[in-house]
C-alpha cells in the first residue's frame, strides 16, 4: 500500500475497492480489491493501458460511478457510507475535469452558464457575484473575461480545456480528478495545460489524480505514481524511484515504450505480446502473467502480495525482491 509522503495526512484513503459490471457475457471486473493513498497537495498519476481500469477507478473515487465494495475516506468521511444529502455537500470538495473538451461541454450554453453551473446547484452567491467568480475563474485558467458570452464552439481544443478546468475550479474543491485531460489536445497544448495545472495545485494547494496513459507527461507532472493492470495495482510509489528503478514487469514494457528524443540511444524495448485479456475473465494468480516474460506456474496459482521494493515504493510481483 502506497502511504501518505512526510508532508502530511492523506486526503484520500482507498481499501480494498472493488467494481463489477454486470453485463449480458458476465460480470465485468473494473476494478479489484485495489488500495492506496493520496496524500493532500500531491498529484498521483495513474497509468496503464486502455482497459486497465483508471477511469473506472477515478469516477468511482468521486462516486459517479457506485462501488461494488470497499471504502473510500475523503478527510476522514466515508464517501461511500454518505446519504444523498452528504453526497451533496461532498460535491463541492471533489470535482472531474473529463477527457474531451468537446462533448464534455453543453454547446446550448454560453461558457459563463457551463463555469457557473456548480455555483447555481449549490445556489452561491448572487447573479452578480458568479459573474464575478467565472471572469477571475477565466483569468486564473488563462482566458480572456470576454469569453462569458461566448460559445464553446468558439474556441478551441487546448481553451476548452481550460474552460472545463474552471468549471471544475468553481466550487473551490480541494480534490480534482484529472480523466486524460490532455490527451486529445496537440503536443504543444499538452504541455500549457500540465503546467496550468501545477500552477493551480502551489496555488490553491490542490489535491490531483491525474489519469493519463501518456508517461512523459505523468513523470513531469505527478509526485507518485500508480500503475494499474487489468483492475489491479500492480506497482506504486514516488515518481523517481518508479521511473528509475521499475520494479514490475508491466511498468516496465511501459516506460520503455516512451520515446527517445535521441534516435542514437540504445534502448531494451520490451514488447508486450496479444492484447490485454477481457475483465470478463481475468487470468487467475497475477493478473499479467499471460502477457509477462517472467512467469512460471507460480504466477497462475498465487495472487501476488506488495513486495516493498524501496521507501513507499511496491511490487505486486512474485519475482520482486524485497528491499528489507
């Protein structure tokens, strides 16, 4: 389990949470058994493929979507033992910024409406008073006051971005849920908008989970890193030690997958073979042993526990060896 850093407490503790689908094939295995802590002011990056499970895990955390089992502790509340009334009120401290900028804003609605949205549920402040919050909310992201009485169709990729970071910015959470927010935006705009968002975390001292299957980008943005597989952690831990001294075999077909800006340098690339298996019936004992160069018939009987490879740093791999 990934502990808080020395700065202080964790904002959230996950135990044990699970989420199954149930479906016309089966049941659907998103997420499982998985636990970790993100202590308050850091940005986690959470990394895998498509299919791992991360959106599921990160809309379950803000209970979009409801869990099947485990809990999850937002300063100290169980989020997932509130009523609908509390849920309510929790809605102001935990915000998304989603994936597309496009279709995750109302095209109906001028941008003013969309940022304001949250303060009118919540009925803050006066008509004036929101107008005045969305113009410094504007201002803070990087966009023109003018834009209130335009259109989201008006702008595009990289300031609808930061139209969707305002609006999740209204209600002054202090946990935002970042769903592959920059993705679809080009490289150049990628890299404005991570640094929009380190900018925002010193200033508000925000708290970040930051999902993303870009590494480059989680490295220069996340204090610590999760990487999942097929539902499951599969290794955690500071950002440095994770990318220098990957102690998985998954993390590290990924991290060598990143590219090299030298076409000169020698790299090990390690290719994973087939695709991901379905959640619909995961491999038994460790979840990646059919896709991993290092499995034997251990690793199809026995589910791998954290091996402590470093300071806050886990393996849950067999052929991990303990740092103690």
């Amino acid at each position: 389990m990934l502990d808080a850093t020395p700065t202080g407490q964790p904002l959230l503790e996950i135990r044990n949470l699970t989420k199954v689908f149930d479906s016309p094939r089966g049941q659907v295995h998103a997420v499982s058994d998985v636990s970790f802590d993100i202590p308050r002011g850091s940005i986690t990056g959470l990394v895998g493929e498509s299919g791992s499970g991360k959106t599921t895990l990160g809309r379950t955390l803000l209970r979009l979507i409801e869990p099947t089992s485990g809990s999850t502790r937002f300063g100290g509340a169980d989020v997932n033992a509130l009523d609908d009334a509390g849920l309510r009120a929790m809605r102001r401290r935990m915000q998304i910024i989603f994936q597309d900028p496009v279709s995750s804003l109302n095209p109906r609605l001028k941008v003013g409406q969309i940022i304001a949205e949250g303060l009118v549920a919540h009925q803050i402040g006066t008509k004036a008073e929101r107008r005045d919050k969305v113009a410094a909310l504007l201002e803070e992201v990087g966009l023109r006051t003018d834009a209130i009485n335009r259109y989201p169709h008006e702008f595009s990729g990289g300031q609808r971005q930061r139209i969707g970071i305002a609006r999740a910015l209204a209600l002054d959470p202090e946990f935002i849920v970042a769903d592959e927010s920059v993705s679809a935006l080009d490289v150049s705009i990628q890299a404005q908008i991570l640094n929009l968002l380190l900018d925002l975390r010193e200033k508000r001292n925000l708290t970040m989970l930051f999902i993303a299957h870009d590494l480059a980008a989680v490295e220069y943005l996340c204090d610590q890193i999760i990487v999942m597989y097929l539902g499951r952690i599969v290794e955690a831990g500071p950002s440095a030690p994770v990318y220098g001294r990957a102690a998985h075999p998954y993390t590290q077909a990924l991290l060598s997958a990143i590219p090299q800006p030298d076409p000169r340098a020698i790299r090990n690339r390690q290719v994973l073979s087939d695709d991901i298996p379905s959640p619909l019936n995961p491999p038994s004992g460790c979840v990646f042993r059919t896709r991993c160069r290092l499995a034997d018939q251990a690793c199809a009987e026995i589910r791998p526990a954290p091996v402590g490879v470093g300071p806050d740093h886990v393996s849950y791999c067999l052929k991990s060896e303990s740092a103690t």
